[in-house]
C-alpha cells in the first residue's frame, strides 16, 4: 500500500467502530468510514473534543452535527499548496488527503521531464491534483462537470498562488469532452482521473463507473501524445481492485508506448494504532526510465 505519510495539517487520529478521527488544521472532525469494521477502545481524548460529526441516514446522505464552533470555511495546506475547506453534503470536506502520494508523483515525473508537459486532468473535483501539476510546472486542462467544484478549484490556485499559472477550469461532461479533443486532434502527455462511482453529468447524463470506466480510459489513450509520461486511475469503487484497473491500464498502454503498470491500495497512516488505512485504489502507466 502506498500512504501519504508527507502531511502535517491533516492527521487520521484514530479509526474504530466505523468512523475516523481526523485533524484538518486546527479543526477535529469525525466521519464515516464503511471500512472500519473494528470496534477498538476509543481512549483518544479528542475522540470528545471534535468540532462536529457526520451522522450518515439510513435512506441516504446524511448531517453534520456541529458540536463545537468553528469556521464554516478553513485552509490547510500541503507543502506550498493550500486548500480551502468546508462540510458538504455526504461527509465530505473537499480534499482527499490520501491522493497526496498521487500529487507527488505526478510532481516529481512533470520535473524530471525537463521539457513543457501538458496535462488532462479529469472529474478534477477542487482541483488538488490540477495545481500540483501546474505547480511543477505543466500545463493542465481540468475538466470537472460540476460548476460548483470547479470554482472552489480556482479559489484554491488563488490561495496557493498559482492563480496565474496555465490551467483550464472547464465544467463539461468528461466523456464527452474526451470525443471532442479527439475531433480537435488534441494530445496530453499525462493523463489523471477520479471518476466517481456514480454520478450525473451537467446535462442529466448518468455515469455509473463499472459500466463505463473501460470505455472513457480507452478513448483518452487515443489522446496521448507520442512520448507521453503517465496515466493514472483512481477509484473509490467498492468491487474495482487495483489490479482490475492496472489490467485496462496494461492492455491499452503498454503495446503502443511500452512503459510499466502499477497498481495498488492507497491510505493514511493512523497515529494511535501505527498501521495504516486503505482508502481507495490507484493504478498507474508510466514510461521506464
């Protein structure tokens, strides 16, 4: 499993009995997690200092109870980005922490490449992984069908001061946009996604990931320049492992480019028991160096 182990203003405190203790800045939050299927003491004291709570419903969704003041929006930062935060609907703050190991290896891959690197960064939500790459230096085209998030992402590269930087905040249905660059005769030399497993578009289209993640990976590899860098999945689909997504990544990648796949868990570390969480999946293409 791969852990971001590099964050000092996100911390997973502790997990049991089907829920996450975490520090987002200043701010403790507890949320669900499905995956805590442990019932371990909680003897962590902020266990009864957080600020609020995710209560999920049994018909869907769910509320935030507030136990404790606090802002209604807050930033944290990871190296030289920074984020806004805040509690939305469905437990969410918006930011991922554990695709921080993503953000660093696209980083490191875009600088290491010593030449102009444009990137497509697809359901590019806040746009945490759009301004790691512009911050090494790419040119990023982030598409995201929702309005909303694609404002909050532009709010981010202000306060990261990469407002200035190349990006493209487009809201468009990916698919779709994917099948107009094809017509455009556009390439990227990177490609990142984090299709989410359900969803609807900005037109009421209805994306359901099992039944269309093959097709949207194979109609942007047709977007790949000839000498790309990377192409990565992420998935929080329970029943879509890793490995699923590396064999897609393999059949229709490495034939044409070469390169290598790989694929695994990613997680947080958790400080009261030292072992590490999973939360959610990767799958990676590269070129060998």
């Amino acid at each position: 499993m791969r852990a971001a182990t590099a964050w000092k203003d996100y911390e997973l405190i502790d997990a049991s009995d089907g829920e996450r203790l975490e520090r987002w800045g200043d701010i403790i939050l507890i949320r669900p997690d499905p995956q805590i299927i442990w019932k371990t003491k909680k003897n962590e004291s902020l266990w009864k200092k957080a600020h609020a709570r995710y209560h999920r419903s049994n018909s869907g969704g769910g509320r935030w109870e507030r136990l404790r003041p606090f802002p209604d929006v807050w930033q944290i930062s990871y190296g030289e980005l920074r984020f806004n935060l805040k509690p939305m609907g469905f437990k969410h703050t918006g930011l991922f922490p554990e695709q921080a190991v993503n953000w660093d290896f696209m980083s490191d891959i875009i600088k290491k490449a010593n030449r102009p690197v444009k990137v497509l960064n697809l359901f590019g939500y806040t746009g945490a992984a759009t301004l790691a790459c512009a911050k090494a230096g790419a040119h990023v085209t982030h598409v995201d069908a929702s309005k909303g998030m694609v404002s909050w992402g532009r709010e981010n590269a202000v306060l990261s001061g990469l407002e200035d930087k190349p990006v493209r905040w487009l809201v468009d249905d990916c698919m779709k946009f994917v099948l107009r660059e094809q017509r455009r005769g556009n390439t990227y030399d990177a490609i990142v996604m984090d299709p989410p497993s359900y969803g609807r578009g900005p037109g009421g289209e209805v994306w359901k990931l099992e039944d269309q993640i093959y097709d949207l990976i194979m109609q942007c590899s047709v977007l790949l320049s000839e000498d790309p860098l990377f192409f990565i999945v992420n998935s929080y689909t329970e029943g879509l492992s890793p490995s699923v997504m590396g064999y897609m990544l393999s059949f229709l990648l490495v034939p044409r480019f070469g390169g290598q796949t790989q694929y695994d868990e990613i997680g947080l570390p958790v400080t009261q028991s030292g072992l590490v969480l999973p939360c959610g999946s990767t799958a990676i293409w590269s070129r060998l160096d």
